[in-house]
C-alpha cells in the first residue's frame, strides 16, 4: 500500500542529478559573514512559490470533511487549498463526506487521510475497524483544527489525534513559538509565527507522546488555559502509522496566507512518507545552540560559519566550531538538525578534550559523519573510519539535500547510537582506552571551500538532568511501561499503563544491559525462555534473565532467550500485562527508551 519514495535513491546515486528537482530557495548560500540575526520575529509572507516542494512521487490522498456537530465555513476554502498544493506537489486530492470511503480496499489506495475539520461521531463501527488497519499498515493521518474535536468516545482516534479539544477563546492574533524547525511542516517558519485564528485549548497536553512542532504564548493573547505549555502542531508516530496536527485553519482567511499552505503541505509531505522527521516525544533537553548567538562555542582552525535565520553554515576550512563552554560527562543524549546544500562534507565529533587544534578531535574523539557520497564507513551515519552505518535503515530515514535531518548521538558508558530522524541507523562501541566517551567536548566541522553543511537546535539531555538515561520506556499506543501499583515487590508485573510521569513508569539504563525502576530490574520470571513468560520486577542479580538488548527495529531483545519484551494481545489499554515472545517487529514489540 505505501509508496517508497525515490528521491533519496535518487541523491545516493549522484548528488548533483537530484538538485535540479530542489527549490531554489533550498540551494540559495548563506550570509556572508557571521552575523547575529535580528531578535526573534514574525517572518513576512513567502510568495506562493514557497509552497513547492522537492519533487516527490506521485501519490494519492484523501481530503474527509464530514460533521456531525459545528461546521466550520472555511471547510470548501480548505478544500481548493489542498487541491493547489496538490496540483504543485504531485498529489491527487479526493475530497469527500461520505463516510463509506472508509474500507480497507478503498483506503489502500491513499499514503495520506486529512481529517478537514471534522467534528463529532462520523464513523460507524466497521469504518473504524478499517481506518484503523489503515493506519497500522503504515498510512497517514493529518488533522486540521477541528478534527481535534471529533470521536471523543474512540480511543484510538483520540491516541492517533494526540489530544482532543476542550474549548477556545474568540478569535485573535497569537505569538506561535516555532519548536521544531527541522520537520517539513514547520523549517520556513521563523522562531515566531504571527497568526490570527481561532485557538484551541486541549483536554490534555500531548506534549509526552508527540513532538510538538509549535506551541502558543498563553501570554500573547487571552483564554489560554494550558499554564503556560500549549502545544499547537505535533507529529507522532502511531501504531505503525503517522499522524500529524494541527491546531490552525478555523478561518478562510488561513488558507489564503502562504506560510500556513506551506505548514500543511509539510504535514501531509510527513505523513504520506515523502519526507522523514524525528516525531519521537521530546522533554529534558537543554540548549547549546538554539540560533540567537555562538556564546560558549569557539572556533578551531581556519574557515568560519555564518549565523542567519537562527542557522550556523559552514565555510571555508578545515576547521570546527565547538562547544567550549560545556564538557559532557557520563551518559547523554545530543540532539542537532543539518542541511546539506548539496555534494557536502561535515559532522559532528565528540568526546574530544579542549583545544583549539582541530584535529584534536579527529585524534582523540569520535565524528558522526555527514556526506553524501564517500565509502560507507566515511559516510552519512557512519562513524567516521570505524563503522559504517546499518545503510538500508539509513537510506529509509535519510531527506535528501535541501531538506533538514535530525541526528540523536546517545552515549551509555562506552557505547554510541547513532538516530536518524528517529530510525536508529548505528550502533558503536568503543574499545580504544586512548579514547572516551565519557568525558569531551561536542564540535561541528567546517570541511573546506564549497562544502556548505547547515545546522540549527543544537540540545543535550546529560545524566545529570535525569538520572543516567532515566524517563519514561514508550510502547505501542503510546503507552508507558509501568509497574503495577509503584510497588517494589520482587515479582511485581510489568504493565502497559497511560502515561503519568510516576516513579513507577521512571527507568534508567545504567549501561550494564538492564532496565531499572524503583531500584529493581526488569526481569523474566525463572529465567524462562517460553512464549508467554512473565515480565517482572526483581532485584538485579547480574543475570541473563535481566538483560536486554535495543534492536534497530525498535524491539527489546534478551540475549538469554533470542526472544524480545512484548505487550500480551492484540488490543493493548491500561493493565495490559508485558511477557516474553518470539521476536516479530509487531506494534506491541517497539519500545522508545530513555
């Protein structure tokens, strides 16, 4: 049913071939010098020609405007924006309000399902059933505005829509501050996005199950009543499929203003797979670099980088601009979004000691490689000249040049992995004791003249801040793993339970190869390697039956039994038991770990 998308094969095959189908607004060079840029506003209006993306293949989508409560006037001017940016971007539009679209058959032929502004009970039963599947077989979700106040009694549209409305003031202009500008919906905007609509309040924040792409200042406007952390646009990934929101379009007016098409187009861009994002929930990061200054970071070697637009872009070289304020010790999570204009060389090195020499960091430290077309262990996603990257996983995950890419760097005593808009694509371990991943400075290179390699939103979650690589452990409904009760009983089960920030769904991954919570291990009971064994609390003892091993597929492994954790049955709510099963790479057997 899904498309594979072609244009990263495309840029693999030769670099220069596929730029001739980017914008020219995505090759355009940087500023000519390093400039601090004007304190964060509102962008003016983009010409309609911002609206065209990246060529991608041809797909269909099908636009479901269908009410059953309020009916916003603006559902028709939504639907011709649709068709525009369909007839620019290579996609059909099917507009309908017939709720017997709804099949398995007919919705195979979409990569993407919009939800116009729906509201209340539009589905039956049996439709449900079917959109469900959809969205299991890998399909996509977009919801605009009141599709948030749509099924209220349907679980799994309120978990794939990530919260659902609870009431809003009148109509106004509000201060939209821009979180995420990696993802498609959201990298033209600038730090801030002046809008005027009509702006949603929400029954829960969907802040720990989603990436929230743009959030509202409550104190912008009035009749904001989420205290102050207001989620307005997020991604997801759900249940094998996509889901992407968006609190904008009550007003015609909005589909008129090229900034909110582009943020449409972007969402629809993600959830039909023609782009790649990190949509992994995000909390606990601090900045090292969030575009308004280089404060604390200092340049090695020859070469510079110019700031404009929030954006760092390399020039000149070889030399690095690192982080000179902050060495990293113990474990971390480093999180950075890149843009090659084309053919490019840079990356990312740590655990390297302070200097201004810059090939201290190439002798002492580690790059994450970004380039386009070198071997495979001096590659995108490898680490340069000692691993190449899983290139099938990173090929699937990659955006090609013109487009931003989010890499996770996750450090866990010695061992390094490597996340590619949230696709785990490496995995390292360092054996060399001249090196160490445990203490060093985080740097960005400049490679040499032409080489024009761009960066944004540099952030590191340290050990300090959570305990060594504490959090919560995500499965399949967004669900947390969770010990039932909060006791600490050796025998306690293991369970899938909503998300509520307790010390009972708090785990750590301290390096040895377990998961602890309440100071014990996750445990599989008597050391058993059946199908069905139970998943437990025990004391950690150092024993096979406790260790567990991530997966690039998502899944937790133990080594033991060559079985991984998995969430028991084929509907998974609260209180749903974890057991041990043969490995199958199900919903139920992908965990997003601290």
């Amino acid at each position: 049913m899904r498309i594979t998308p072609t244009r990263t094969a495309c840029w693999l095959a030769g670099a220069m071939l596929c730029l001739a189908a980017l914008p020219s607004s995505a090759l355009a060079g940087p500023a000519d010098s390093l400039t601090e840029p004007a304190a964060a506003s509102a962008r003016s209006a983009e010409s309609p020609a911002a609206e065209a993306a990246a060529d991608d293949p041809a797909y269909q989508v099908l636009v479901f405007s269908k009410t059953a409560g309020f009916r916003h006037s603006s559902i028709e001017e939504g639907i011709a924006a649709l068709n525009d940016l369909g007839s620019a971007n290579n996609f059909t539009v099917d507009a309908t309000e017939d709720a017997q679209a709804f099949t398995e058959a007919n919705l195979a032929k979409y990569e993407a399902v919009v939800f116009l502004s729906t509201t209340g009970d539009i589905l039956n039963a049996n439709q449900q059933t079917a959109f469900e599947r959809y969205i299991q077989g890998g399909g996509g979700y977009v919801g605009i505005h009141s599709a948030a106040d749509t099924e209220y009694d349907w679980q799994f549209y309120g978990g794939l829509a990530g919260a659902l409305f609870h009431s809003h003031p009148h109509n106004q202009t509000a201060t939209v501050d821009v979180e995420d500008r990696a993802h498609d919906a959201t990298a033209h905007l600038g730090a801030t996005w002046q809008r005027f609509d009509e702006w949603y309040n929400y029954r829960t924040n969907p802040r720990t199950s989603a990436r929230v792409l743009a959030s509202l200042d409550e104190s912008s406007y009035s009749g904001g009543n989420m205290g102050g952390d207001h989620p307005i646009a997020w991604c997801k990934n759900y249940e094998g499929g996509r889901a992407f929101y968006t609190g904008g379009g009550h007003t015609e007016e909005s589909y008129t203003e090229p900034d909110f098409r582009r943020h449409l187009l972007g969402g629809i861009r993600w959830s039909a797979g023609m782009t790649e994002a990190d949509c992994r929930a995000e909390t606990g990061y601090t900045s090292l670099f969030d575009g308004t200054g280089t404060s604390g970071w200092e340049q090695a070697g020859p070469g510079s980088f110019t700031l404009d637009d929030g954006t760092l872009t390399s020039q000149g070289g070889l030399g690095m601009l690192w982080h000179s304020a902050k060495e990293l010790t113990g474990d971390y999570s480093l999180k950075l979004d890149w843009k090659m204009a084309g053919d490019d060389n840079s990356g990312i090195f740590v655990g390297f000691p302070a200097s201004d020499d810059p090939w201290s960091a190439v002798d002492n430290g580690y790059e994450i490689q970004i380039d386009a077309t070198d071997s495979d262990d001096r590659t995108t996603g490898s680490v340069y000249g000692f691993k190449s990257a899983d290139l099938a996983a990173r090929d699937a995950a990659l955006n090609p040049p013109g487009e931003w890419n989010t890499y996770e760097i996750r450090v866990t005593g010695e061992r390094l992995e490597l996340f590619l808009n949230g696709r785990k694509i490496n995995d390292f371990t360092n054996t060399d004791p001249a090196r160490s991943l445990q203490q060093g400075h985080i740097g960005i290179q400049n490679h040499g003249d032409g080489d024009e390699v761009s960066f944004r939103n540099v952030r590191v979650k340290t050990s300090g801040d959570s305990g060594p690589g504490a959090g919560e452990v995500t499965g399949v409904n967004d669900k947390c793993l969770d010990v039932d009760g909060g006791q600490s009983a050796d025998g306690t089960q293991i369970q899938l339970w909503t998300c509520s920030g307790s010390d009972a769904q708090k785990w750590t991954v301290p390096g040895d190869g377990t998961l602890q919570a309440l100071g014990k291990c996750l445990d599989i009971s008597g050391g058993g390697t059946a199908d069905g064994t139970r998943v437990q609390l025990w004391t950690c003892n150092d024993t096979g039956a406790q260790k567990w091993q991530p997966q690039p597929d998502g899944t937790l492994r133990n080594p033991q039994s060559g079985k991984c954790l998995d969430a028991e049955g084929a509907t998974w709510n609260d209180g749903t038991r974890t057991h041990l099963w043969t490995c199958h790479t199900g919903p139920n057997q992908k965990w997003n770990l601290p």
